[in-house]
C-alpha cells in the first residue's frame, strides 16, 4: 500500500471511527463521567484522547498531555 493509499484511507476511516466511538462513549450520564474521572484520571484521559483523535487535534493534543501525566490536568 502506498503512501498516498494510505493517507486516503486514514482520512476517510479515522473520522468515522473516532465519531463511532463518540457514540459508544455517550452511554453514560455526566455524573457517571465526573466519577470515573475522580475515581481512575489516567483512564479519564484515555477517554478524552480517543472522543478527540481525528476530529480536534487540540483536544487530542491536551489529552496526550494529561494522559502522560497521569491524568492531572
């Protein structure tokens, strides 16, 4: 596969699973969130990385951040 191939398949896949997984995460209320977030930081952030990657990098770039903190903000 070539490069261009391959950049032509990220662009149209990695939106549609990054909005995909958005959907799945949606599954819990914003208290059940605040929780998880207070109780495990690390997988929080996680969290936030992957709602983030391919459709805004600057809440992709915050969210590597934080998970390479340990989840502190």
């Amino acid at each position: 596969m070539t490069l261009e191939a391959l950049a032509t398949h990220a662009a149209v896949w990695w939106p549609i699973v990054s909005g995909i997984l958005n959907v799945v995460l949606r599954t819990r209320t914003p208290e059940e969130w605040v929780r998880r977030c207070e109780e495990r930081p690390r997988l929080a952030a996680f969290t936030r990385l992957v709602r983030s990657i391919g459709l805004d990098p600057v809440k992709m770039v915050r969210a590597l951040g934080e998970l390479a903190s340990g989840g502190e903000k």
